[in-house]
C-alpha cells in the first residue's frame, strides 16, 4: 500500500533544490574534484580577483552567499559558481 504524503509546494522545491546539490556533489566526487573550491580557483573560474571575491562575499552578493570558512581559508561552492557562469555566458547571434 502506497502511502501519499502532501506538503507545500515551496518545502517541495527545496527538498528538489537540495537532491540537485547533491546529484552534482556525487558527479564531482566520481571525477576526483571536491564540492567545494579554494579562492584561488573561485578566481579562476570566475576571472575575477581576490579583492572582487572578498567585497562580493562580504556584500552577501552572488557567488558569495554559498561560501564557508576553515580557520582563515574561503572556500566557494563548486556548483554555485557554475550556475553562475553559465547565467552569465555571452550567447553569440547566428549569422543571418
């Protein structure tokens, strides 16, 4: 006997959201990278520099709002700072 359990829509997308987070998780364990990145390869993947990544963090702005610390090290979320590239990727017009 199946059992159907209702609750709301917004507590539904969250428990989505989060099983996405982790499906990403395991694909980059399975290719030997971790979820989460140093600021050095945050820098990297976003071209951007150590000062822009500290004012951004601290402004709790885009890629600084998935981010945190060990001792004095900044780690960034490896699949937030994907999502974000891929928003922000210039898409070029097909030549007519």
């Amino acid at each position: 006997m199946q059992r159907v359990i209702i609750i709301p829509e917004s507590e539904w997308q969250g428990i989505v959201l989060k099983q996405e987070q982790l499906e990403k998780e395991v694909q980059y364990l399975k290719k030997g990278l971790t979820p989460w990145v140093d600021t050095a390869e945050a820098e990297r993947m976003l071209g951007v520099s150590r000062s822009y990544l500290d004012a951004r963090r601290n402004e709790d702005w885009e890629y600084g709002k998935q981010y945190k610390k060990e001792g004095r090290k900044v780690l960034y979320n490896r699949s937030e700072l994907e999502a974000h590239n891929d928003s922000h990727k210039i898409r070029r017009r097909r030549a007519a």
